[in-house]
C-alpha cells in the first residue's frame, strides 16, 4: 500500500512517518509539507537514503499538486496531519487556518474521490469537544462544540470528511486524539516550551491558575492508533484516541522541573487566554473494543523519555528558540510576564 501523510515534517507527522517505515517497510510512504515555521525536515534526516520514503514540498490547498502526487505514486490510502494547529495562534489571526485545516481537507477530499483513494483518514483532535466538566469524558457522540478559531477550523474538517463519506461513498474514518507529547514537537506547546525554558532558566508561563487538565498521550502510542485505523478501521467511523493521563496544567510543569533538576521558582501565572476550554478527557473505550488498540507507555515512562530527548538532541530546538520561535515567544508573552505573578 503506498500512503500519503500530510504534515509529515510536523511533530506528529513526522514521528507517524518513522514509524510507518519502521512498522511496514515493504510500503511507501509520502509526505507532503509546506514546510511552515513548524514543519522541519530535520525530523526526517534519517530517512534521507531511504528509497520507499518520498517527500515533496508543498501546500495541500493545491489541487494541482496533490492531484500529481497522488497519481504519480499510486496513492491508495491518505493520513491527513496538515494543519495549522497552535490555538494561541488561531486566536490571533483565523483565516489561515481556515484556509489550511477547512479548504486544504476539502482539496484533499476531492482529489482523492477523483483517484479513488482506497482509505482516507482524517487525524482530528479532542478540541473539537468543547470543555468538560469536572467529571466525565468525551466519548465519539458527544456534541462538537469547539471554543477556539482552531478548533471550529478542525470540527469543520471533521464534519466536511464524514459528508463526503455519506455523500460520495469515500471511504473514510475521522480520529480525534487527545494531547500529544513526545520528540519533534515544536517549542510553543505546553511541554517542549516549559523544557526549553526550563533549560535556559527562563519563566514558565503558565496560563490561569494552572488548574487546567489535559489527557496526555504519548506520540508513539497516537502513530500506533492511526496505524491500526488506517488498517482496520470501520469506514464512516469515528475513533477517539486518548491516553488516559489526565494532568492539571501545573502539576505537570511541576513534575517537568522536577525531572530536569530546575527549581518552581521559574513559575510564572499569567493571564489566562481568551476561551480557554477547562478540561479535556477522552474515552478510547471503543477503539479498544473494536481493534484492540491501548497505549504502550505509562505517562511517567513518556515524559521522561520526552524530557530526556530534548536534553539530548538541543541543536534541534536551538536555533528555533533563538530565531523565528523567541520572536513569537516575546510577542506572547513579555507583557504578562512583566507582570507580578500569582
């Protein structure tokens, strides 16, 4: 089977592309990224000699383009990961990611109706969700009520995806994950941001009074998901991904410090973002039931992993947290950092 993934520079992206190698290398794997501020193909190097591996640069809002790609490597299954997918950003300027997240997957859509692509799989995220309250968890039928630009960007591709299943008969399957953390995520998220500041001893800004809760997934744990999806998953469906670690925001700074030896006087509250969604939780009852699928790796075990490949691999987040990332960083967060914290 030759597979098409989308945002294959990207973190998950990336982490998805080596382990599809990894896992079936008699398969070919194409990646198509535009290669914005966070797709690096660095995350791929080690694929370079790599034969059954082809990357071509581009924009998946070009039908032209992909319409090439697909014909011209026999593309019978699509894992689409391209997307604009940092909130704070959406927040401040939208129509990027619409353009991206709601007409890229509907170029993709067409393109591969046009080819007849055996599979399409649509790699979406909890957000879409709304928030929780403090009990309970999203399962596939709860209601889609997203509260950031980012977020009604992806339940719209979601939405868009299972119309054109129902509609032209495109076999696809929509996944919704709950957060990734792992190796190759770029420095704005909560993880790798708190790492790398930590290691510079700047503040960690931490949104609110840090009582905000996610249900952390390892990266590895979410490819092996897709991976088994992609397979054996039911067309029309809808598989919710999570790991079932929930953590309050702070508490997972804390723990971060404490593995890297930094004190919490690093610790900066600051003010909380518009819309910001209290908790996230997923229920991955289903996929387990229907295809067996459970995460490998205890969150303990993962974020000690995550957090010693970031000590290990620092020419790799280096030059974007001096350059274009440091940039984004003081625009962001300068002003509440100023401020006194609490």
């Amino acid at each position: 089977m030759n597979v098409l993934v989308t945002g294959g520079c990207g973190f998950i992206g990336s982490n998805l592309v080596h382990y599809l190698r990894a896992q079936r290398p008699a398969q070919t794997v194409v990646t198509l990224d535009k290669l914005t501020y966070a797709g690096n193909l660095e995350n791929l190097a080690a694929l370079e000699r790599d034969k059954r591996h082809i990357f071509v640069r581009g924009d998946v809002c070009d039908r032209v383009l992909v319409d090439r790609v697909i014909a011209e490597n026999r593309i019978e299954a699509v894992l689409h990961l391209a997307a604009e997918s940092h909130v704070d950003r959406s927040i401040l300027g939208p129509g990027v990611f619409v353009q991206t997240n709601v007409l890229g997957t509907q170029v993709l859509l067409d393109a591969c109706r046009a080819a007849k692509v055996q599979r399409f799989v649509m790699v979406s995220t909890d957000e879409v969700y709304g928030s929780l309250g403090p009990t309970g968890a999203f399962i596939e039928a709860s209601p889609i009520q997203p509260s950031s630009p980012y977020a009604a960007s992806k339940a719209s591709a979601d939405l868009i995806t299972l119309a054109y299943g129902h509609t032209f008969g495109l076999d696809v399957v929509v996944t919704r994950c709950s957060n990734n953390f792992g190796r190759y995520q770029f420095p704005e998220k909560l993880i790798p941001l708190m790492i790398v500041n930590a290691l510079h001893d700047k503040p960690l800004p931490v949104y609110g009074d840090g009582g905000n809760v996610r249900d952390w997934l390892h990266v590895e744990d979410h490819c092996e998901a897709l991976l088994t999806v992609l397979e054996r998953g039911r067309a029309g469906e809808v598989y919710n991904i999570g790991g079932g670690a929930e953590r309050k925001n702070i508490d997972l700074v804390r723990g971060l410090l404490g593995l890297l030896g930094k004190s919490e006087e690093l610790i900066r509250f600051v003010a909380d973002r518009p819309g910001h969604d209290r908790r996230y939780a997923i229920d991955p009852s289903k996929i387990r039931a229907e295809l067996g699928w459970k995460p490998a790796h205890t969150f303990e075990q993962g974020l000690a992993e995550t957090v010693r490949w970031y000590v290990d691999h620092p020419a790799w987040w280096e030059h974007i947290h001096s350059g274009a990332y440091q940039q984004y960083y003081d625009t962001q967060y300068r002003v509440r950092l100023d401020a006194p914290a609490g």
